[in-house]
C-alpha cells in the first residue's frame, strides 16, 4: 500500500511513518498543510491519504477540505480522517460523496496498533471505517427517512456495518448467530432499496446512505 500523510504536527507526521514503514507500508509523501496534500495526490495517486483535520493556516478543517478537494483530484481516493473532534459539516460532505473508501477515526480513540491499520486496510480496499461516537453525534440531528423502516435490531447492526466490522464481529458483539445477522443485512438492503449489487458495494452503500439520511434528516 502507498499511503500520503497529512499531518502538521512533525512529531506525530514522524511517529504514522515509522509505524507503517514497520507493518510494510509505503509512505509516498508526508506534508503539512492542505496545498501540498493535494500536490502530492497529484504526483503520487495514493492508495490513500491519511488525513489530519486541523491544519495550518486556521486549524480548523483545512484538512478534511484538502481530502475533499483531494477526492476530486483522484475520483474515489480512499481518505482516513484522524481527528481530535468530529466536524460535522465537511465530515458528511465525505461520506455522502457517492463512494465508499472512507473513514473518520478520533485520536483518542486510535489505541490498538492492528485495529488501525486493519483500518487503514479495509478504506484503503473501499470499505468504511467510522468511529462510533462521530456516528452518535451525527444521528443526533432529525431523523425522517428510509431508516426509519428499520427495526431497532437492523438499525444496531447498520451502525456497526458502518464502523467497519465484519459479519462475525457484529454477531460476536450483539451476541447472536451469524446467520441472524446475514438475516438482518438482508432485511437493511431490502428496505433502503438497495440494487442486487456485489455484497461488499451494497454495505457501502448501505452504510453511505445511513450515514447520508442521518445526517442531512
């Protein structure tokens, strides 16, 4: 994998390189600032770009604009968003831009050395990897949608497609079968009118319009 870092804090930029150089993970360009993420997805077409939100010159979103931004460079470029908050705004704009290849991950909460880099994977591969508390804050906003014909078991199991996990992890974590769950993805397929696509790009899909009626509700 060829990974681009975003990151303007040297010690922590220094700190992503050195922890994927040892799981055997290219890192093409490492910069600071939004501009030249964006000159670097040009030079280098990543297989992602991890992603900073706080940049210079504001530190506010300058990062999670520059993924963006970034996205429309390379169509479809997978982007990790590391951040210290969830910012709402340019967070949803992400994850509705019609592709999979996403994830918003808190720092704080990056504390498992594999369970980062099984991350970093999977957006790398067009899946999602979302952290549940940036999920809580944006189902808080109105609801009134498709989800709503969901049961709350199916709405359980949609919030934990969207932080990545498997069919296995999901069973393990609600404490059913896996059958139950294969039962109750296809139920959430059914009634958000997903077409009859690959299983993998229907829980993209999934997960995107999930992600996409909660927050714009």
């Amino acid at each position: 994998m060829r990974v681009v870092i975003a990151e303007d804090a040297a010690l922590v930029r220094a700190g992503l390189e050195r922890l994927l150089a040892d799981a055997g993970i290219s890192t093409v360009a490492a910069v600071d600032n939004g501009a030249d993420l964006l000159a670097a997805v040009r030079d280098h077409r990543p297989d992602l770009a991890l992603v900073d939100v706080r940049m210079p010159p504001t530190y506010t979103a300058e990062g999670l604009s520059a993924a963006l931004h970034a996205r429309e460079i390379v169509p479809g470029l997978p982007v990790l968003v590391l951040s210290q908050y969830v910012e709402e705004t340019y967070a949803v704009e992400l994850f509705t831009g019609g592709a999979g290849g996403v994830g918003y991950l808190l720092k704080e909460r990056v504390a498992d050395v594999d369970e980062f880099l099984d991350a970093m994977r999977r957006v790398a591969g067009g899946g999602t990897a979302i952290d549940q508390q940036v999920i809580a804050q944006l189902m808080a906003r109105r609801a009134g949608s498709p989800l709503d014909r969901l049961s709350e078991r199916e709405a359980e199991v949609l919030r934990l497609m969207a932080q990545g996990l498997s069919n296995t992890a999901i069973a393990r974590s609600l404490v059913v079968s896996h059958g139950a769950v294969e039962k109750h993805i296809g139920n959430i397929f059914a009634k958000l009118d997903l077409p009859g696509d690959a299983e993998e790009h229907r829980r993209v899909r999934a997960v995107l319009t999930y992600l996409d009626r909660r927050a714009m509700g």
